[in-house]
C-alpha cells in the first residue's frame, strides 16, 4: 500500500533531519483525542502506546486542557531558584496522599532515578565507607537511560558501548528469595526495584519478596526505592504498585506523572517526580532543574483524593 502523501512527507522529512536514536514506526502523527491519534491524512489508530505508559488520560482531556490554560495565563517558567504555586500545591497533594515527606520535581524517569540514587548515595556517604555504597538492582529491571540509570538497569544489552560504567551495582536475579539474601550484605546501601517490572515483560514482584526487601533493608540500615515509574499512579489499580504488598513502605519513589501538558506547550514529554521521603536528612543541591510552573499546573487538576 502506498503512504499517503502528508505522511510520506513527514516521514521522509523526519528521517533526514532527526537523529537515528530511536526507530518510529511508519506513522506521521499530527493530532489526538481522547484514545485515538490521526495522521496528516485523516487515519485513525487507537492509541495502546500511550506515550510509553505516560498519557494515561488520553488526548486533549478536557480538564487537563482547562489546567494547561489556566496555567498558561498566569505564570510559564521560572526556574527552582524560587518557590512557585502550582509546584508547591502539586506537592501538597502528593505528600498528604502518599508515605513521602518531601516531592522533588525533575523532568524524566530517568532523572527521577537518577536523583534517588544521589540522594541514597549521599546520605550513605554521611556514614558509610565508600566500598559499603553498592546499589542492589534486579535483572530484567528497567531505570533509565542516564549513565547511572542505565547501569543500575541490570541488563547487558543496554550497557553495550557505554563502558566504563559508573560502580557500585550489584545485580540480582528477579523474585529469588535466596539470590536475595546471598546478594544482601552490609555494603549495600539501598535496593531499587520495580513493583511490577515494565520493560522486563510485566512482571509483578511475587507475594512476599517486597517484604522482604524491606526486611533486609531495615536489617543492614539499607533503604529501599521503589521505582514506580511505569507502574505507579493507579495503573495497577491503587495509587502505589508497592500498596499490594502490606507493610512494605518505600524511603524513595522516583515516579512519572503523565504530562499532557509538556506535549501541547513542546517541553519535555514527562512531568516526573521523585518522592523522596529523606530528602530533609541530607544537603541540597543534589540535583538542580528546570522544571516548569507550567507542567505542576497541568498536573494540578489531579488529585489522588478524587
Ligand atoms: C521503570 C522505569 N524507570 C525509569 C524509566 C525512565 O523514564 P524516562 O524514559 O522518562 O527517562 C522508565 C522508562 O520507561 C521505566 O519504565
């Protein structure tokens, strides 16, 4: 079948212009709405991407539309030198739903993993010797792409022409208990985990084994983050993934708000937050962004509460 002709063009256009990083599929997306996105050429496609599990309330939902605008009338970016409405509101409603204390904001998933690290890595650094600051991660997770995220993603594939890797990573296999407790000593500062692991295949951490994650964090002073970012915020059906599992309270959750907003005013495409429960405990500036009024705005019309 021939491509029409507004899709060949952004096709063939978008192959001489953007870089090779990723490998889109033959589609030319010019418009969404609600669960279905169009290309130039008036064909339709329901949209089961969702934006790699981040547009979980469609295109153009009408309340989000209404928070962009309102937002977009008052106050754009202003940088985190300075406290700002919509961030500190957004952060209210986060802290007094959730375990955490504290909310930092950053751009991507990535980031939001990468700032965990730093924050259990520092605080480690306050009374730990540098050989007892390993970070447990599980085989088959995924983190990010950042240098550090991508080599707490403990598959080799994504670490291939990026070495030498950061240290400090120890990788255990996936709902082991006994891997478990071989790979647990006192040189591990914090475990990161996902819940339900995403990019490994949808893979659900089996009863009993975030437990004793827990358990053996609290046993070597370790803390525990817990990686929600492609599970959290109701896709499993409560607010948490983590809240499957009775007792288990993360220290950090590094999370991806899905961010309809950033799409439609062309900043990043994710809103994310990295709940950080410790945060208070160590010094700032472990990460400075540039995270938008506009973003914590649009996510405003959220609430857990609702
Ligand atoms: C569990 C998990 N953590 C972190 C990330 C990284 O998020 P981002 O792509 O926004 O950097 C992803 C992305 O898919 C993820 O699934």
């Amino acid at each position: 079948m021939n491509t029409p002709p507004v899709t060949a063009d952004l096709l063939s256009t978008g192959q001489r212009v953007l870089a090779r990083n990723y490998a889109p599929g033959k589609l030319g997306l010019v418009r969404g709405e609600g669960s279905r996105v169009f290309d130039g050429d008036g064909r339709d496609y329901i949209d089961l991407g969702t934006g790699i599990s981040v547009t979980s309330f469609g295109h153009r939902h009408p309340e989000i539309e209404k928070a962009v605008r309102a937002q977009l009338d008052k106050l754009w970016h202003v940088s985190n030198l300075y406290y700002n409405e919509p961030a500190v509101k957004l952060a209210v409603e986060l802290t007094e739903t959730s375990f955490a204390e504290r909310v930092f904001f950053c751009n991507s998933g990535s980031e939001a993993t990468e700032a965990a690290i730093k924050l259990v890595r520092r605080a480690a650094s306050a009374t730990r010797a540098p050989q007892q600051r390993d970070i447990l991660t599980f085989e088959g997770g995924f983190h990010g792409r950042t240098l550090a995220a991508v080599t707490a993603t403990a598959q080799p594939k994504y670490h291939e022409g990026f070495e030498p890797l950061p240290g400090g990573f120890r990788y255990c296999p996936f709902n082991d208990l006994d891997a478990l407790e071989q790979h647990f000593d006192g040189n591990v500062c914090a475990v990161l985990i996902e819940p339900v692991q995403g990019e490994g295949g949808i893979v659900p951490a089996a009863p009993g084994f975030l437990k004793r994650v827990r358990e053996l964090c609290d046993a070597n002073d370790a803390m525990m983050i817990v990686d929600e970012v492609q599970c959290g915020l109701l896709r499993t059906g409560k607010l948490w993934a983590h809240q499957w599992e009775d007792g288990v309270i993360p220290d950090v959750i590094p999370d991806v708000i899905s961010d309809v907003a950033s799409q439609s005013v062309s900043l990043s495409r994710r809103a994310v937050r990295g709940i950080l429960k410790t945060f208070s405990s160590v010094r700032p500036s472990i990460s400075r962004r540039t995270y938008s009024p506009i973003k914590s705005g649009s996510l405003l019309f959220w609430s857990p509460r609702r």
